[in-house]
C-alpha cells in the first residue's frame, strides 16, 4: 500500500489516519506478567511509576569504565590489545607467533578493514595520551602498511604475521611516554 504524497510531506498530527503505534491499532499490551498497561503509560503519558525514577548517567566514572583511566592504566589497555592482535598465539612446534590480526585478516577485505579499523582506534588513543603528530604520523604510516597489504590475499595475511603494525606502535608510544617527564 503506497502512502499519498500529502501524508509523506504533513507532519504527524495532521495526517487523516492515526500514527503506526496508536492506540487504536495496538489494542490491550501486556505486560511479562500478564497484567494489562494503562494507555497513559505507552502514549505519552510517562514513564510506568516504578521506572520513573530511573535515569542512566554516563558522564559517572561508574557508568564508563574507561572513562578515568590512569595514564598507565590505558597504556596498559593498549598494550594488551596489540599483543591480542599481534602475538597472541604460538604456531604449533615452531616460534612463530600470531594474533587475531591475522587471523581475521583471512576474511577477504572485510577482515583487513576490521583490524586496520581497531589499529586506529589504537592509534587514536595514543593522540588521546598526548602523543606528538610525528609519532602518530608514524603510526598511522604502520597502519596503512599493514591495511594495504595485508589485502594481498595469501601474502598479506603472512605479512600481517611478521610485521605486527600494533606492537610496534606501541612500542613506540611507549618510549616516547618513558622520555616525558611525569606530572
């Protein structure tokens, strides 16, 4: 059924039939315990009694936990990050190691986008630390090596394996970190 024009271009209280979710469309709701909910409470008449004191804040430190990490904790968190990506894993009876980078990275394309996408988080969060644009210059450099080739079907994924972009940016934000003097 094709909406007229007029309906399309006339705001909601206008419109000669009632909005989807009215009250005349929806008939009795039920609530999971089988109670009936007054009309009120759906259509703009409020929040149900027992929720109306209920609000989320997500500005509280309690509400994100990442909101107010410790420089060393973050770093930390990127740390930890870049070896799950990069060196989580050990080829069986060899000292190759891996991570999911690669792993992911057998998807065609989509994986590589999926992994370059969490390398610039990282690289992000680094500006975020008070890294220089030289270093994050460098990074994001890492970055666009290990996404271009690594679309390289078969090479690329072995390419993503030894070069681990993630460690090395990392490494580098580490000892650009360790020269700053501590506040």
């Amino acid at each position: 059924m094709a909406m007229p024009e007029d309906d399309i271009f006339t705001p909601h209280r206008n419109r000669s039939r009632p909005p989807f979710g009215g009250a005349q469309a929806r008939g009795k709701v039920i609530d999971q315990e089988g109670r009936e909910i007054a009309d009120g409470a759906m259509s703009g008449g409020g929040l149900h009694p027992q929720f109306e004191g209920l609000h989320f804040d997500f500005r509280n430190s309690t509400a994100n936990p990442f909101g107010n990490l410790t420089r060393e904790q973050r770093l930390a968190r990127l740390e930890a990050i870049a070896k799950l990506l990069d060196v989580a894993f050990i080829v069986p009876g060899t000292n190759v190691r891996y991570g999911i980078d690669g792993l992911i990275g057998l998807i065609p394309v989509v994986g590589d986008i999926i992994t370059t996408a969490i390398s610039l988080w990282l690289v992000r969060e680094a500006r975020l630390l008070g890294a220089p644009w030289h270093i994050t210059a460098r990074m994001l450099g890492n970055v666009a090596l290990d996404g271009v080739v690594g679309l390289v079907p078969v090479a690329g994924d072995a390419f993503d394996v030894m070069f681990r972009a993630n460690i090395r940016n990392v490494r580098m934000l580490r000892r650009w970190l360790d020269k700053q003097p501590r506040l």
